[in-house]
C-alpha cells in the first residue's frame, strides 16, 4: 500500500528530474534535437523520394498499355468483362472496335482508304493498364488464357526495366534509411552519455541513498522521448513545408512528369517519424545510462 502510494510521487519527481535538467543543459539539449532533426528530417526526405519515385513507376505503368487482338465476330463487350475480372487491372478499358481502328488508320493514313474500305482487315481491340508494373506479365497471360482472343502485345522489357528501377530504388532506401537510424543512435548514446557525466555527481547520491536503477535511469529516458517527440514534429513540419512550398513550385517546372501532388504521404512518414524519434531517444538514453552505471560499478 506504501508503494502505491509513494508511486504517484516518483512519477512527478522524475518528470520534474526531466524537465530540470532539459533547462540546466540548455546547450546539451540543443545538440540532441539539432542532431535528431537533421537524421530524421534526412530519412523523411528518403522516404518521400522513395514515395514519389514508386509512385512515378506506377504512373508510369499505367502508361504501358497492353494491347489485346480478338478473333473475329468475337463480342467485344464479353471479353472486357472478362479482362476487368482479373487482379491488377486498371479500369476502365478502353475498347476498340473493328470499324473505329479503320477510321483511326484512315485517317492517319488518308491514301489507303478507297483500298480498305470494302475488306477491312483490322480486328478489335482491347487496351489495358495495370495498376502496378509487377503484376504486368501476370495479367498479360492471364488475358492470353481467355477465349476470343488472338494475341496480345506489351512492351514486356520496359516493363521489366521499370520493375528494376522501382526494386532498386526500394533497397537502396531501405538500407540509407537503416545506416541514418544506426548513425543517429550512435550519436545520441554519446551526446546523451555525455550530459550523464555531466551529472554524475546526481547520480551517486541517488546510488548512495539506495535509488534503485530504474529511479535513476526514468529520467533520462523522459528526456529521450522528450528529445525525440520535439525532433520528429519539428522534422514532420520541415516536411509539409516543403511539399507545400518548393515541392509545388517543382511540379509546375516538371509538369511533363508525373509527380505526386498528395499530401498522404507526409502524414504516414510523420507517423514513422514519430516511432523512430521516440525509439531512437528513449534508447539511446537507456543505452547511455546504462553503459555509464555498468563502468561506475
């Protein structure tokens, strides 16, 4: 019953501890969060490149059409329905039918109109987007297998070419997003170590008096998690800045490229921001006070 009630009262004196010694090292604390804001706001910026290029890819996947032949007095109705029935298919579909692929032809090619115009040996047709560059080839011979249909067309090495870059461009930033998380741990161990020393006159009295090591550890890793929330929201706002201002600007200048204009992006890497600069805090704080508590024994 003690306990309980003394539980309440450690809590406050921790979080008084925390914000304490936020205010007495001033400049300690200002090259924590300056330190987590560059890392995090770099590995935002990663992630939104990372974004905008997948999603680039599919765009520009979707600009890939395949072209689907049908036998003749095939009803081209049915075989849409069937096509829009399979996984991966954008809709809607854009239908060719025998007499507009002559006047398409014809017009592009004025002179062979008298000579076409009695037997015209164009079939129907049936062009077909994807929703995403991997599932190209699937649906490709899943329209192949449907009956009434005499061939299909699509430009397979570019779609392979741009399943190559999408891949690459994935691990690449999987792995520049781990090395920036590793390297902003390492730095915060230190510089967190660093005020730990600075206060080690603190923490052997609490050691003498019989603090029990989660006593003496809660409030550094109050101010980890305090460091990393101020550092994520600051990074997250960095962020939204530059989707709203010069990113804007860019898509004006690049307007043959088909850049993202959403605004969802920035608040599922927010979110991520928000868990990285919590975990990198709080355990870069546990790490530092315990590496320090484990030399001092």
């Amino acid at each position: 019953m003690a306990s309980e009630t003394h539980l309440p009262r450690q809590m406050l004196y921790t979080l008084q501890q925390s914000s304490q010694n936020i205010l007495r090292s001033p400049l300690m604390s200002l090259i924590v969060v300056s330190t987590m804001l560059i890392a995090l706001s770099t590995l935002g910026f990663l992630l939104l490149v990372m974004s905008d290029l997948n999603h680039m890819s599919d765009e520009m996947a979707t600009q890939l059409k395949i072209v689907v032949f049908l036998d003749d007095q095939q009803d081209i109705d049915k075989i849409a329905g069937d096509i829009e029935a399979i996984s991966g298919v954008k809709q809607p579909l854009v239908k060719v039918d025998r007499e507009q692929a002559l006047e398409m032809m014809t017009q592009d090619l004025p002179d062979l109109k008298e000579i076409l115009e009695t037997d015209n040996p164009f079939p129907a047709s049936i062009e077909v987007a994807v929703t995403s560059i991997e599932l190209m080839d699937d649906v490709g011979e899943s329209i192949r297998g449907l009956v009434g249909v005499e061939d299909v067309q699509f430009n397979q090495e570019l779609s392979y070419q741009l399943e190559k870059v999408q891949n690459s461009v994935q691990l690449v930033g999987a792995i520049l997003a781990a090395v920036l998380i590793l390297a902003t741990l390492a730095i915060v161990v230190n510089t967190i170590q660093l005020a730990v020393h600075y206060r080690h006159t603190e923490i052997e009295i609490m050691r003498l008096v019989g603090a029990p090591h989660w006593f003496i550890r809660l409030p550094f890793i109050l101010e980890g998690l305090i460091f990393g929330l101020v550092s994520s929201v600051l990074a997250a706002v960095l962020l939204l800045f530059w989707r709203v201002v010069p990113y804007a600007q860019l898509r004006q200048w690049l307007g043959f490229l088909p850049l993202s204009d959403s605004l969802m992006p920035i608040l599922w890497i927010s979110g991520l921001l928000l868990v990285a600069g919590l975990g990198v805090g709080s355990l870069g704080s546990l790490l530092a006070v315990r590496r320090y508590l484990r030399l001092e024994v």
